[in-house]
C-alpha cells in the first residue's frame, strides 16, 4: 500500500553518516564512533594514571547520573592497554542479583573474553587457561538452566535473585583469579585492570558486603579495581569508614564546560561527515547555550534533547535549530507527550518539581497545596509514568526529582528580536 511517508535518512539531509547525538558511551575499542572522540578531563586522567602506576589500587569514579563516568574510565583503559597493560573489553556491568562468588566469576569472564577475542590464551598457562574456560562455561550453562527454572514456576524476570548462588568455594574462585593476574604480569610486565561500572545497582546492604567479603581479593598483587557508581553509591560508601578505607582514591566527574561539550559535537560532526557532501551542523550557538543552562552542563540530557528537537522539526530540510526553535519545540512536546495526558494537579505538581534540583515529599504537600497522603499517590503514578524519580534517600526521607525531558517545560522562548523592517525600494 503506499502511503506518504518519507523513508530519507534525516542524518544524510546534514551530509553526516549516523545520528552525531548518541548517548551510548564510548568504548574501548570504539564503536560508531571511536574512542577518539574523547574529550578534556586532563587532570582527571593524571590521577587515575597515577594509581595504575601504583602497582595496585582501587579507585572509585563517581559522579551524578550521565555526566560521563563510563567513557572516562574506558579511555583512561584504552591509553593503559596502548601502554601495555592487560584490560578486558566492555567494561563489567554490575547487577543488583549479584553474590559473591558472582562478582568474581563475571571478572573472571571478562578476563576469558578478552584473552580469547584477543588471541592472548597464552598469557597464561595452559592449566590456568582449562579451569577459566570451565568455570565461565559452567556459569554460563547454570544461568542458562536458571533462566528455565524461574520461568517454569511462573516468577518474574529478576527474582533469581533468590535462588542459590554458586556452588564454588569463594577461596578456589579468589585463588585461580590471583593465579591468573600473576602469570599475565609475568608474562608482560605490565598490570591487570578491571573496570566494574553502574554499581548503584547494588542495594546499600549489597555493596556494604560485597566490599567486607572481596576485601583480600581486592587487595590482589599487580591489579587495579575501577568502581563506577553515581551519587547515591558514593553517599554509601563514605558513609562507611570499613568500606571508604578500602579505596585508595576517590575521584568525582563533574560536568563538562560549554566549550568542551561544543567541542565534542564538532568533533563527532566530523568524524561522521560523509564525503563529497557539505556538511549543515544542525544547531548554532544560541542553542546550544540554552540546553547547557538547562541542564548545568549535562551531556546526556543535551545530545538527547538536541536530538530529540531535530526529529521533530525535520521533515524534508536541513533545519537548523535556535534557541527559540529549540524552546518552541520541546516545550510543544512535553505539553503533548506527557503534560496533556495528567490531571491538572500532576501538572502542577511536575511544574514546581522541575523548578528545584531536588524535593522531599513534605515539602512538595506544602509547596503545591495539596494532603502529604495524596502527593503520594500522584508521585507514585508519575513514578510509574517515568516522569519522576528518587534521587537519593536520607535517613527515610525520599529526594525527588524530575526526569530530564520533563525539564523542557521550563524552556523559554526569547524575547522576540528586533526585526529590521525594509521598505519596498522605490523604483
Ligand atoms: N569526555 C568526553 N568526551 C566525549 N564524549 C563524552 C565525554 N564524556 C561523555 N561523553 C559522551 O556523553 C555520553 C554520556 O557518557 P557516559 O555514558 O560515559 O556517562 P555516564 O556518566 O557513564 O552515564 P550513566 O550515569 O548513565 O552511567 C556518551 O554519549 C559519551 O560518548
Ligand atoms: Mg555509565
């Protein structure tokens, strides 16, 4: 059937090969777009260089929630394993199931990943190589069988959490991982690093144990232990001296300078460039300016909204965006995606919400007028929505606030600007 759709590729209509505002972290070895796309954090590089040259060490990378941890720590991998130092390749996604023996496994997968994806299986011996390979392959078959059995008794995806962990001692899985570490040290000269990211999936009660039960494999010779985790990780481990005593550094990402993240798009523009076309950079300064204001200088929430703004206004033309494009536009949205199927006090309660950095649920009754025990039946609906989340706890009390495209509804359009009128010439 045909219909009226246009299949044009929008990126191609601004002479670029793929979407320049992807969010998804840069990579070691690069993905769409390569590791080189990294930009700035100079003295943040020095310090975790410095612990990697410090012949072991655990450093916990911290910052708020997309500001850019992850690609951090993965270029900082990249520059050690051009260094010569051993790394495996995506960094080790922790999850909130995890036991023990779980979070030795997963590095120890990382490790055989790399080795084999790699070709580097003679890094170690080959008894070492034997055991490796079958612990990860019997890992692999029992989550395999998990997966069977959760669903046969009807549970919910995630509540595997419950079922036995691994029935390998601790001690033998610690063992053969310092076995490992040390003949690739012996063989190359050079140290082990191990990048462990998104701990705040872990319960505050899991990461209390996990660093109590890991603390002599933390301690391994010739290896070095990268913790990623945003604020509300750090919150817990500070709150701990047993826990914070085990770091030996600690360093916050903070967010980028406008120049900086102006930089980075340039950067990726031309990386994507297609050849032989003339390249229309899809948004001027103005609003650029106006989504950095917006989100202190977030990365992840600007490349999302520019994006966000550019597939709404392109039809069938290069636009290129304004602040006043970019105003008119993502305000247009949110009103409709979101604001328009509230009632009008979730409304109101979105709207003050957006205005503070974050809110307790007490202040939010006070604030906006309305029963504590009723904010939270709204809060708990937006939850659901995704249009709000906790931020962090403290003591019981719940911090507030408000997902990043809800932010859109404070966008302003500029005053108008003086328009220069011109009079038909006289001929
Ligand atoms: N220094 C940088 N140079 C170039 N691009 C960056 C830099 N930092 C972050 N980015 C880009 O910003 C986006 C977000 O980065 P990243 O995923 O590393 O953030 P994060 O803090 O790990 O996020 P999360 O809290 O969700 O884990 C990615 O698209 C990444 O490519
Ligand atoms: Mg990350």
């Amino acid at each position: 059937m045909a219909n009226n759709l246009d299949y044009s590729n929008i990126w191609e209509l601004y002479g670029l090969k793929a979407d320049p505002f992807t969010t998804d972290a840069l990579v070691v070895y690069g993905g769409i777009l390569p590791i080189e796309c990294f930009i700035g954090r100079k003295n943040e590089l020095q310090r975790l260089n410095k612990q990697f040259r410090s012949g072991s060490s655990r450093v916990l990378v911290i910052g708020d929630v997309g500001v850019g941890k992850t690609s951090f720590v993965n270029f900082s991998r990249s520059l050690a394993i051009k260094g010569g130092y051993f790394s495996h390749l995506k960094e080790i996604g922790v999850m909130g199931n995890w036991y023990t023996n779980e979070f030795i496994i997963n590095t120890l997968q990382a490790i055989y990943s790399a080795l084999t994806l790699e070709s580097k299986e003679s890094l170690i011996s080959e008894d070492s190589f034997k055991k490796l390979k079958s612990i990860v392959d019997f890992y692999n078959y029992e989550k395999g069988l998990r997966g069977i059995s959760v669903a046969g008794f009807g549970l919910e995806y995630g509540s595997d959490r419950f079922s036995p962990p691994i029935m390998i001692p601790t001690n033998s899985l610690m063992e053969l991982a310092t076995k490992i570490v040390k003949e690739i040290h012996n063989k190359t000269g050079k140290d082990v690093i191990l990048h462990y990211n998104n701990l705040e999936n872990l319960k505050e009660m899991d990461i209390r144990r996990l660093f109590e039960d890991l603390r002599d494999f933390f301690q391994m010779p010739h290896t070095h232990f990268v913790f990623v985790g945003n604020l509300i990780t750090n919150g817990i481990i500070q709150g701990s001296q047993r826990v914070s005593s085990i770091f030996s550094d600690s360093i916050m990402i903070n967010e980028m300078t406008f120049e900086e993240i102006e930089e980075v798009i340039n950067k990726r523009l031309e990386l994507l460039k297609i050849e032989n076309l003339n390249l229309v950079k899809p948004f001027d300064k103005s609003a650029l300016d106006k989504l950095y204001n917006l989100y202190g200088g977030n990365i992840r929430n600007i490349l999302n909204s520019l994006k966000e703004a550019i597939l709404a206004s392109v039809i069938n033309n290069p636009i290129i965006l304004t602040d006043e494009d970019i105003a008119r536009t993502l305000r247009q949205l949110v009103e409709e995606r979101h604001f328009k199927i509230l009632v009008e006090k979730e409304r109101q309660i979105l709207r003050y919400m957006a205005n503070k950095e974050e809110i307790t649920n007490k202040s939010l009754a006070t604030g906006t007028n309305t029963a504590q025990s009723n904010v939270s039946k709204y809060l708990k609906h937006l939850q659901n929505l995704g249009y709000v989340e906790v931020k962090r706890k403290s003591g019981k009390d719940k911090f507030w606030t408000v997902a990043p495209k809800i932010k859109w509804v404070l966008l302003k359009e500029p005053k108008q600007k003086h328009i220069v009128k011109y009079m038909p010439p006289k001929i």
